[in-house]
C-alpha cells in the first residue's frame, strides 16, 4: 500500500475539505468553529459601506440578504443565494 492509499483511506469528506476522520466531540467544535466564522463574516459583511461593497462587487441589498442567514447555512447550495448571485 501506498503513502496515497493510505492518506486517503484515513480522511473523509467535510463540507468541501479534506479533514482527518475524528471523534463526535472534534467534529462538533469544528461545526461550532466554523458557524462561529461564519456568524462574525456576515456580521462584518453588514457594517461594511457601500463604497466598500461596490469595491468587492456586492450591492447593500446582496449584503443585508446574506447578513440576515442563519449562522448554521454555510450557502453552498445556489438557492440559498441572493438571486442575482445564482
């Protein structure tokens, strides 16, 4: 066997990453980590100005939409976007 075979038969896939398989207690402070960086991310996203938002390509009504998400919808399904971002 491999160093490839065995790197890959040790990792499972989370979210769109490659993260080692871990106990239930790792992987709920994981999830807790990231609705936490999401949270904060949408948090900064509202208080940015609208000069700063047409600089990143987003509109204030595009922000406040991703703002209001609950902290637990990590968007990566296209329905859950503002509609002129699907």
């Amino acid at each position: 066997m491999g160093t490839i075979d065995t790197i890959s038969r040790s990792r499972v896939r989370m979210d769109g990453m490659f993260r080692p398989k871990t106990s239930l207690a790792t992987r709920i402070l994981w999830y807790v980590s990231m609705w936490m960086r999401l949270r904060a991310t949408r948090r900064q996203l509202a208080q940015l100005s609208d000069e700063s938002l047409h600089d990143i390509g987003l509109s204030r009504e595009q922000a406040n939409f991703e703002a209001m998400r609950p902290f637990w919808d990590g968007g990566t399904s296209p329905d859950t976007r503002h509609p002129s971002l699907r």
